[in-house]
C-alpha cells in the first residue's frame, strides 16, 4: 500500500480551488456563470437585458469571476465580451471529486473497524 499523503499536499489542490468556489458562493456570479455557459459570450448589455441588476453590479460580479479564472474578456470592436472558462470549473470538480474520494476512503476504513 503507498503512503498517504501529507496534509499540506492534501491542502494544495483546495487551496487552489477556494477562489473558486468562493466566486460560486454568490447567488448572482453563479447566475452569470449558468448563462454564460448556456449562452457563449455576451456583452454586459446582454448579461443585464431583462434583469434588474444594474451594469455596474454585473461589471463588478465578472470581476470577482475573472479574478478566480472562471471568466475571461475579449474585445471585439468597441464591446467586450465575457465568456466562461471551462477549465478552471474542471479544477474545482476534480477537488470535489478528491474530498469524495477522501470521504469514501474513510467511511471504508470505519467499516473494516467496526466490523472488525
């Protein structure tokens, strides 16, 4: 059987998620992020249209986002448009797929205890 991990290599891969999911953490960034995957990349004035946010609010959500990798800009013309990063949301699944494993690993090492 290999050795376990340390806790500080346990902690990197979460570490390197946090952003992440502190960026989902709010009901209107994951709002933004729903439809930008479900929508390809839009303007502001796309983001808003039909909603009672104003741009200043959404600038500032993409923000947030683009800071934790989730989004990215791109000028096109005199707009810029926001799309959504894929690879960054795969980074935080891989971590919940790691804590799940970790959990499962426990709950089996519970198991052999208690039946032990």
């Amino acid at each position: 059987m290999s050795p376990r991990p340390s806790a500080a290599a346990r902690r990197a891969p979460l570490k390197n998620s946090a952003p992440i999911f502190a960026a989902l953490g709010d009901e209107t960034r994951l709002r933004l992020v729903a439809v930008l995957c479900a929508g390809g990349a839009m303007s502001i004035a796309q983001l808003t249209s039909g909603t009672e946010i104003t741009r200043q609010a959404v600038t500032k959500h993409l923000q947030v986002l683009a800071n934790a990798g989730l989004v990215h800009d791109v000028k096109v013309g005199r707009e810029r448009l926001w799309a959504f990063e894929r690879a960054r949301l795969e980074e935080g699944r891989r971590s919940l797929d790691a804590i799940a494993l970790q959990w499962d690993q426990a709950l089996m090492r519970l198991k052999r205890a208690v039946e032990a």
